[in-house]
C-alpha cells in the first residue's frame, strides 16, 4: 500500500514533466513559465519544477538567455535513434540520394509504422528553392500522397480496421468526401501505380508517390519525389524514380525479416501517435 | 503512509528539480544510441542505479509509450511516442552541439586542454575546445588552422583515409615542416605513426621538445563508419603521462559512448540529407 501511494506520486510528478515537454514539442516558439501553467492549468510552481527537471537533464534549454524554452538536443537524439531502427533509414539512403542528384528533386521515402507513415529517409535536390522537410513527419495514412498510396495497397479487411481506428482516434480527420468516396480514390491510385498530390509553391507540378512493396505485394513504405517529376495531369512516371523503387524492393525481399518494422509486434491499432503533422490538417490536397 | 508520500515528493535536487523524474529521465536518454536495446542490469551499471529504481522508471517509461519491451519481453526500445518529442521550429544539433558536453566530460577527466577539430581540405581546424589554467598548454584556438600531419588530430584524420589519398597529401605537401621546428617529418616517419594509429584507433602522440608534450586524439565517427572529427586532449608529458595511464579507460568509455550518438548522424547531413 506504502509502495503504491509513492508510486502513484512518481508517476503523476513524471507525467506532468511529460505533459509540459510534449506542450513544448507542439509549440511553434518558445515558452514560459506562464503560458505554459495557463495552458496545461497546471500550478506555475508544478511547472517550473517539470522545466528546471527537464533543462538538468538536456531535454530543453534557454532560448538564448531568456527565461523561455525550447527544445534541446536529447530528443533529437531519440528520435534519431528511433529512426536508426528503421533498416529502410540507413538502407535507403545511397537510393535517394542518387535519385535527388539525377532528377535534382528533393526525394523522400516514408516508412509504414501501424497506420501511419513516418519518414525516415530523404535528400534535397540540387534546386535552391526547396521545402525544408525533415525527418521524423508522420501522417495518417489517408493523409497526402505519400501516406495514401501505402493505403491504396492494403486488404480490404485492413482498410475497415483503418476506417475504424480513425473513426475512433481521429474524428476530425475523416476525409471530408467520405469513407466511400475516399475508396474510390483508393482504388484508382493502386491501379494506377501512384499517388500525386500538388506541390505548394510550385503552381502545376506535383509531388509524385510511388509504393514499395515486400515480397508479398503489400505496400512497406513509399517514396516520394517532390518536384516537377510530373505535370499535372500526366500519366508517366520518371523511370529513375522507378528504378530507385525496384532497387529497394530488391534489397527487402532479400532479408525480409531486416526491414520488419521494429514495431511489427505491435498490433497496428495500438500505435497511437499524435504529433501536430498527425493530427492537423495540412494544406496541400491528397491524391 | 504520509511520510513515505513526502519523501517521494520532497525529494528534489539543489534546483527545486524532481530526482525521480529526473532518474526516468536520465533512463531514458541512455535510448539515444545507435545501440538496439537495454536490459534492466544493463543500465543499473550504466547509470550507478539500482535495479529497483532503473525497473521502476522503465515502468513508467513503458507506461507512457517512450519505451516499449522487445518482442521477447526482456529487453527495452524506444516506443514510437517519441516521435511525439519532436518540434520542427527546432533545428538537430550539429556536430559541434552534439559534443559539447563530451568536450566538458573530457576536460573534467583529465583536466588538461581538450580541443575538437574537423578536416578542411589539407587542414584540421578547431571548431571546439577548452583550454585548461595550469601552465603548459595546448593552445586550442577556434577557427585556427594546423596541416594534418602537424598534430595528433589531423594524423587520425589522415590515419583513417586510404593508403591513395595519403601518399596524394604526402606528395602535396613535402617537405612537411614540423611547427616550432627547423625539422622536417620524413613520409615513413608518418606512414609508421599513420599505421600504429590505424592498429590502436586513436593516436597517442609524445611531441619532443623542451617542454615534452604529450596528447591523446580519438576519432568519432559518423553513421557510415566516416569521420566526424577528432576530440583530443594533451599536456606536458612530466604531468599528463601517469594521469593518462589512470583515466584512459574512461576516457575511452566516454569517446565510445559520444560516438554512439555521432553515428546517428551521416558527416555530410548538412549538405544533402534530410534531417
């Protein structure tokens, strides 16, 4: 009884230093004492506790000399490490890079984590006007082109459990047209081998994905070539983004237990993930 | 029962900052490793906690979705929450960031200057360092530069190279006047040191002189297996020679365990990859 009461306070003292790093996660700038307790209506003495716990150990830091935080570099490191767990992270990258030196696009290739889409891997093209993408983004998988044409690969009896864990989860992100409506949608991109969807920026391009597939036909993870690769409207794909596609299938149905996910004995309905790419709505339209 | 509640809650540090929560995080950070995953006895021993309290933040830890058990349930990951630890107004930590504190842990082990150098071409330069304030020191000056083959940083730059690329900078650079010095360094001379460096995986390095100075320079390496840079640290022999002896296998543990973190990272991310 003794052991639990002490737990039970550990624990909710761990929580709220939680609960205030992930505030500052989703924070666009960084935070005070005072926004921080208004927002999480937490004491502002709870607060400065969490914040001095979490600037000793690394996880935030000053913003130059204010009395303000961001982040610091320990997380970064974690999600690099978490990312290092993924063999498409490390095994991708001579692909992409090659890729974005050929076609000078900015590629990206994202990975299925449960029902999502993380991407865990990319290279700038040689253009001076890019997006600055980063690694570690994760989307619904009916979220964008990348994310949707892992979708379009998966069973029928998957795609109910999709439409089931968003229903629950997400509400706010079931697509506006519709479940049936986005099956149809589903269907025509994995007839026809890709998923576009417009690029911000660049008035009558696309960004181009294409899925990778494991031995089996399901889709893994998908790459991505974000730039002129395809006028809008046109039917045929780049054969360099094609071959940078076969050349990873290749290396997956050579070790197929390799590029398991690390989180494969997870049952994809309890990979729960909200960070703010997850979980807002993004502007640039799907398929 | 009220008693054993307080001494939970009241158990904070010098800063006001919990020492439980503290613990979980100080648990949690041994992650940010390119290692695949850790048992309960592993991180006791790296952390000096004990197994009690190591399983009770891991409980936590587990609770929360930062960490979760591998799939023969003894040993622990990261949890994919962590990808909820991310802001992208927040830009990664360079190389220079992500051995800031290890420059400090080097300096506070052998209290002699400490410096950390990246290749530039032909050219180690300083973009790191710590000079300590006893007499006799290495001058650690950022943004200076010193030809590879001058100091013990820039043969492990060149020690790590191929056999080609050395005799190409060889050729370049003969004669190779030694600093401080009317002599020269003949090319066999650094092949032999360039071998040993290569056979020891740091370069451990007795410059003659009037006042003999003595350095250690440890390659840290990138996820490829490339170099990063180089973090050396050196003093007077007559000081440094017995104190090396003593702190070298910590000094070696804390380069092995800042590399862990380097090698999540490509030298060159920079420039092409994203971040």
């Amino acid at each position: 009884m003794r052991a639990r009461s002490a737990r039970a306070v550990i624990n909710s003292s761990a929580s709220h230093v939680f609960d205030v790093l992930r505030f500052i996660c989703a924070w666009p700038a960084p935070l005070g004492v005072t926004d921080i307790s208004r927002q999480l209506k937490l004491p502002a003495s709870t607060v400065y506790r969490a914040l001095i716990t979490l600037e000793e150990a690394d996880y935030i830091r000053r913003h130059r000399n204010t009395p303000r935080f961001e982040l610091a570099p320990t997380p970064h490191l974690l999600n690099r490490a978490l990312f290092s767990r993924f063999e498409l992270h490390r095994a991708s990258r001579p692909h992409l890079r090659s890729l974005a030196q050929a076609t000078g696009e900015t590629v990206s290739l994202w990975a299925r984590l449960g029902w999502f889409a993380l991407r865990v891997g990319g290279a700038f093209g040689s253009r001076d006007v890019y997006h600055r993408a980063r690694l570690g983004e994760t989307r619904l998988l009916h979220d964008g082109a990348a994310a949707s044409v892992i979708l379009a690969g998966l069973s029928e009896a998957d795609l109910a459990s999709y439409r089931s864990f968003v229903d629950t989860h997400f509400p706010e992100r079931r697509p506006d047209a519709g479940w049936a409506a986005e099956a149809g949608e589903l269907r025509l991109i994995e007839a026809r081998g890709f998923a576009t969807s417009a690029l911000r920026m660049a008035p009558g391009f696309d960004a181009v994905a294409i899925p990778v597939r494991d031995e089996t036909g399901r889709p893994v993870a998908s790459i991505t070539v974000d730039g002129p690769m395809l006028r809008s409207g046109a039917v045929a794909l780049d054969p360099r983004a094609l071959q940078a596609r076969d050349d990873l299938e290749a290396l997956v149905a050579h070790d197929p237990a390799a590029f398991l996910s690390p989180f494969a004995h997870i049952p994809a309905d309890e990979i729960l993930i909200r960070t703010p790419s997850a979980s807002e709505a993004e502007t640039d339209g799907a398929a | 029962m009220v008693a054993t509640v307080n001494s939970a809650t009241e158990e904070t540090g010098d800063r006001g900052q919990n020492k439980a929560t503290a613990r979980i995080l100080a648990v949690l950070s041994v992650f940010a490793s390119d290692a695949v995953g850790y048992g309960v006895t592993e991180l006791s021993n790296q952390l000096g906690m004990t197994k009690n309290m190591v399983y009770r933040a891991l409980t936590t830890l587990v609770d929360q979705g930062y960490l979760v058990r591998d799939p023969t349930g003894q040993r622990y990951q990261l949890g994919f929450r962590v990808l909820e630890l991310q802001n992208e107004n927040t830009s990664e930590p360079d190389f220079r960031e992500l051995c800031a504190p290890y420059v400090d842990k080097v300096f506070q082990l052998t209290g002699e200057s400490v410096s950390l150098m990246v290749r530039a071409g032909d050219y180690a330069v300083f973009i790191d360092g710590v000079e300590t304030r006893r007499p006799g020191t290495y001058r650690t000056q950022i943004g200076a530069l010193r030809p590879l083959y001058a100091n013990a940083s820039g043969r492990v730059m060149l020690a790590f190279s191929s056999d080609e690329e050395i005799s190409d900078y060889i050729s370049r650079q003969s004669p190779m006047r030694l600093p401080a010095s009317t002599r020269q360094l003949p090319p066999d001379t650094l092949w032999t040191q360039l071998r040993d460096i290569r056979k020891l995986g740091y370069a451990r390095m007795l410059r003659p002189g009037a006042l003999p100075m003595l350095a250690v320079a440890c390659p840290i390496w990138d996820m490829d297996r490339r170099l990063h840079g180089v973090l050396a640290t050196g003093g007077p022999n007559e000081r440094f020679a017995a104190e090396l002896d003593r702190v070298m296998p910590q000094l070696l543990a804390t380069i092995d365990e800042l590399c862990h973190r380097t090698q999540l990272y490509a030298a060159d991310t920079q420039q092409w990859e994203m971040q």
